[in-house]
DNA sequence: CTTACGGCCTGGGTGC
DNA sequence: TGCACCCAGGCCGTAA
C-alpha cells in the first residue's frame, strides 16, 4: 500500500530518471481512474519534465512547455500530472519495447526511448493534469507532511481532537501522507492505543506518538517502503520495511516487546493491529445518544 | 462544526 | 472446477 515512504521512494527514483525527458507521446488504456484524459494526452505531449516530487501520498510530474512553445503560453505556474497510486498503483521506468505488465492502463513515451508507465491493478488510484491554481484545489486542504511538523504543531492538530487517534493519523487534513501501515506501527512504537481520543493524550504521550511516528517513516524510506501487496519503486523493485513491522497484519502473533498476542480490531473504518498489553485501551468508549 | 458509519469503486486471494 | 465472499484506501452522503 503506498503511503508516505513508498511515495517518496517512488518519487525519488523517477526524480533521478526524469528531468530534462521530453514526453513525446501520450497512451491510455482504461481511463476510468483518469480525470480528462484527453487533455493529458494533447497538453503533455511535447512538454519537457522539470522534477518530480511527492506532497503526502500524491506525486507530481511537474511539466512544462519547451521554449519555442513558451511564448503562447505566457508565465504561469508550471502544469503538473497529479498521480496517487491508490492500493495497487505503480509508476515505473521502462523501455519502450520492454514487455507491458498486466493492468498497465497510461504510457508517457520519452524522448530517450523509455517510457514511464502506470500499472493499477485495482484502479483505486487517480490521475489529473494540474493547471494554473488546480494545486490549490487539488491539494490546499491536505495537512501538515508528518515529517516537517514540529512537535508543537503536530500535538496541536492531534490534542484538541475528540476523534480517535487512529482516525486522526489516517486523516489527511490533519497529517499529509500517513496510512493504515504506519499509523499502525507508530501507535505500537508509541505505545498508544489506537482508540484513544486525541485530546486524551497526555503531553508525554504525544511526544512519544510524534517520535514514534517520524521515526518509523524515516526508516521505511531508508528500507525503501513496505511491499505488503503490489508496490514497487520506479524501478519495480520490492521495498523491505515489510520485514521490520511489529503489528501490521501480525494477528495472532507474539508482540514483539511483551510477547502478548496481536490483536486486530476496525478502529476508524479500518484493521488496525495492536498489541492489548503494551498498547491499554481507554476505558469506556462514550456513546452518544438522544437522551 | 465534529464525529461515526455505511456504501461504492475493483479484482486477487481464500475457502468451501 | 467454480463461485461467493472478504478486503483494501479514499471519498461522499447521511445522521447524530
């Protein structure tokens, strides 16, 4: 599943392929998971690739018009393709006459004979070109990157939440980038809960969570993301932090601190593993009702 | 406004 | 061999 550090990994990789690539042509296959593909295919054939970055689990290819093209466009913010790989998407660097995976569904031939490709088993993931003022739109709402809040801000969009923390870490306008794996493995670091309310969390707490939390994203990226399923770099390699995880889809299994059993519970919508001896749970769940 | 929850999208894996 | 069912992340509608 792609979260933060698979993206990051991603973007890294096709950041040392692509800039300076011109796009010379533009193929889809099933475009239900593409927002006008049409307008993909015409405005980026032809446009010359800046950089390519990652803002929480989205990448943007930014691109922009070669110079003899500049003049009719005029000085505006550079169009970006906005990619997020959803559960099952990958966005690798291929030669152009390497053999095509299966579910591969958008080709962006290069002007150096490979071609990067995007293969979604699933199509949960998502595809849009971004022009003047669409970042905004796209991502203004999305929260702070994990990594460059600081503690105090990072306590402060958490701590005057009465949502649980699990909801909270997997919301994306509070924290950009965080998923299902690493809220998970942060909450079990941390020591927390993962239905303990945000405002419940005791200043210690919060300086562990936001500890826990970094620190396990920073080292995903050194290990190269989880492949829990179908995620790869821009390479198509396997990433290895799957082999470091403590409670992500470990039910059953031996707590790796306490030796307690693994619990899975749905907590926000969504399995979340945790340990019932290192992780206490709150005490009561409040329910509101109509008197 | 905040929170909780169910449904929807898709198809590989699983179990009978 | 077939087939119903589960599940994943994001988003949206609805209700309290």
């Amino acid at each position: 599943m792609p979260e933060l550090p698979e993206v990051e990994t991603v973007a890294r990789g096709l950041q040392a392929q692509l800039p300076g690539r011109r796009i010379v042509e533009v193929r889809f296959g099933k475009t239900d998971f593409v927002v006008n593909p049409a307008a993909i295919e015409e405005h980026l054939r032809g446009q010359r690739i800046g950089g390519v970055r990652r803002f929480g689990k989205f990448l943007l290819v930014e691109c922009e018009a070669v110079a003899e093209e500049k003049a009719t466009k005029g000085a505006e913010e550079k169009d970006a393709l906005l990619v997020h790989l959803g559960m099952t998407g990958q966005l690798t660097i291929a030669a152009a006459g390497a053999p095509v995976a299966p579910h591969t569904h958008a080709f962006f031939a290069l002007d150096d004979g490979r071609e990067m490709r995007y293969t979604d088993v699933r199509r949960f993931g998502r595809m849009e070109l971004l022009r003047n003022g669409g970042r905004e739109r796209a991502l203004g709402a999305l929260g702070l990157d994990p990594l460059e809040a600081s503690e105090r801000e990072f306590s402060e969009r958490i701590g005057g939440r009465h949502a649980r923390v699990k909801a909270l870490l997997l919301d994306q306008h509070v924290l950009r980038g965080v998923g299902n794996i690493y809220a998970d493995e942060s909450l079990w670091r941390a020591k927390i809960h993962p239905m303990r309310t945000g405002n419940s969390l005791g200043r210690e707490e919060m300086r562990r969570l936001y500890g826990a939390l970094q620190a396990t994203l920073r080292e995903a990226i050194r290990l190269r993301g989880s492949s829990v399923s179908d995620y790869v770099d821009a390479e198509g390699a396997r990433g290895e932090f799957q082999l470091r995880h403590r409670v992500y889809q470990r039910e059953g299994k031996k707590c790796f601190r306490c030796g307690a059993t693994i619990h899975r519970a749905i907590v926000a919508g969504r399995s979340s593993h945790f340990c019932p001896r290192c992780q206490r749970a709150p005490r009561r769940r409040r329910i509101r009702s109509k008197n």
